[in-house]
C-alpha cells in the first residue's frame, strides 16, 4: 500500500473498558474495526451512549484504550503520539475555552503547544475565515455562543491537521452559523482535509458526508458509502391526491409490499418497497376506479429511517416491510 493509499484512520479490534469499584466493568467500546479514507468527510453516527465521544477521545489522546490499535495518518497513537496527535484537530462538543484570554492568545498559546514556529502561524487567516478578525482580542468570555464554537473550530486548525474531527459541532447553534461553518468546512475538505462528523442531525449527515458509520452498544453495526447505506432500506412513499373524497382503498391496490392508508379524504398515502412493486400498475387502478388523480407526490428513504431500523437491530427481512417500518417510525 502507498502512503497516499494509507487510510486517514484506521483502527482494529479497539476496546475500551471503564472499571469501577462499585458497579462491574462497562465496555464502552467492544472490538470496533473502522477505515476513513483520506479526503473524505465521513459521518460517525449513534444514539446518547453508543461509544462515539470514547472513540474521538482516545484518537485524541484524552482516553486510553483497553487494547487493540489505532492509526491517524499512519502514525500509531501509542508508539507515533507526537505524530498522530500532530495530524489531529478536535473540535470538542463541550465549550472549554478561557474566559480571560483573547481568541488571538488562545491561537498563539495552542500554535505553542504544537510546536508551530511564530513566522508560519496563520492566527490572522484563520480568524478571518471564520468570521472572528475583529473580536480577535476581546476576551473570550465576551464573546457569544456562536463566536466561542468559531473558536474552538479556529483552535483546532492552528497546526494545520490534516484530519479534523468535529463532535457534534452544530449542536445549539443557529441556522446561519450552521451554513457557514458547514461552507468552510466543504472548502477544508476540498484541499485535502479529512472531516470526522459526528452529529444527531441526520439530515446534515446525509447532506455532507461520503460515508457512515453507524456506532451502538460500543461496537459498529453498519459502515458503507451514504449512497449505498440509503438504498438498504428497500422503502419508498408516494402521496396521491384524487378528485373527491373516498372512504375505502380502491380495490385492486397490492397487499404484498404495499402499505396503503386513506389521509385527509382524498389522500392515499402509499408506502412500498420499489423492488417488489413498480408506481405505474397501482397509478393505473387508481384510475379505473374511476378517480381522477389531480397531484402525486414522492418521497425517497432518508438517513433517519436507516439510523431507526439499524439501531433497533432489523432483519433485511424487516427493514424491508413497510409495515414494519410505519410501526418503527412511531417509537
């Protein structure tokens, strides 16, 4: 393998386990297999205590793993930890930044730790991209929620990582810092920068990221591009609006595949699974019943109801049965 060919992450059978006097182990991680490819903006997606923060944090260095092995850049975090945490910036949920110190001193003292000579710092270029020149020396605790969570974006790209993890980076944020953080972070991506995402928002998961991995109970339940994580659920949705009300299903509609409801009268909501059922047929009986279709909408599988079928642990059996899925949606 060439080194360009060298995953930006890799790690194999990693185990983290919490001990405690009062209560028995906790498996926080359980032998968890994972490959990031450099470039990419990759998505780490779970429930409130799957193992993503343990993860991030012992490729961060602020947790120590069990066993098993981890590689950032092909460094090892253990044996090459000067190097592996030189090629990681973590920009952390939490905002943990000093109250008396300036977001200009923050860079300074950070570019410090990672060794960064003063006449290569880009504290200035920064700061201006992420829309923080001119509170550059105010002190942080002036600053907002949005300019504090600018910051801590700032801070992890003073030494100029070539993989940037993001954990829940959006989260109590408005709309426009959303946009803009999400903006920089595509033109980050774009010069080679690998992104690490991890995020409850799954639309916005669904939106930036080449590929996901769904964590749960400490260990990895589903990894593939988001393209191809999206079309295992074999389900899709099709509104159709006729030209008066209707109290009964027109006959004729399949059973087999086909989950099919009344709405507002003259709504049928039909959900089906696109390899076993084709629209045209059922669009067909529709009409020789004698209803004249006036709108037709439709509706693709989303990210959320991936994250809701693998999580609750479906059989590809299940996860293909609209039934199934109308029950799931519900929890």
């Amino acid at each position: 393998m060439s080194h360009s060919d060298t995953p930006a992450i890799e790690i194999c059978s990693l185990y983290k386990i919490y001990a405690g006097k009062s209560s028995p182990p906790k498996e926080a991680l359980k032998s968890v297999d994972l490959s990031i490819s450099r470039g990419s903006i990759f998505g780490l997606l779970g429930p409130n205590g799957a193992g993503k923060s343990t993860l991030i944090n012992i490729l961060a260095g602020l947790v120590i793993k069990t066993s098993g092995s981890a590689r950032i850049y092909g460094w090892d975090i253990i044996k090459d930890m000067r190097r592996a945490r030189g090629s990681i910036g973590l920009v952390p949920q939490e905002l943990n930044l000093d109250s008396f110190f300036t977001p200009r001193e923050v860079m300074d003292l950070q570019a410090g730790f990672y060794g960064v000579p003063k006449n290569q710092r880009r504290t200035n270029e920064i700061l201006g991209v992420l829309g923080l020149r001119d509170k550059a020396d105010v002190y942080a605790r002036s600053l907002s929620g949005g300019m504090r969570r600018r910051l801590q974006v700032a801070k992890a790209l003073v030494h100029s990582p070539p993989v940037v993890v993001l954990d829940e980076p959006t989260a109590g944020v408005d709309v426009e810092l959303r946009q803009a953080l999400w903006k920089y972070m595509k033109e980050l991506n774009d010069t080679g920068t690998t992104i690490l995402l991890t995020t409850h928002y799954l639309e916005e998961a669904q939106q930036m990221c080449d590929e996901i991995a769904i964590i749960n109970n400490g260990e990895i339940v589903a990894q593939d591009a988001t393209k191809a994580l999206l079309a295992r659920l074999d389900r899709k949705e099709a509104r159709i609006t006729v030209d008066r009300d209707i109290a009964t299903l027109p006959s004729g509609i399949p059973k087999k595949g086909v989950n099919a409801i009344i709405e507002n009268h003259r709504e049928i909501l039909i959900r089906y699974s696109p390899s076993q059922i084709q629209m045209g047929p059922i669009l067909d009986t529709i009409k020789s019943g004698g209803l004249i279709i006036t709108d037709l909408s439709t509706r693709d599988t989303d990210l959320e109801e991936i994250f809701l079928a693998i999580i609750a642990g479906d059989t590809e059996k299940e996860m293909r049965d609209p039934e199934q899925l109308e029950k799931m949606s519900k929890v």
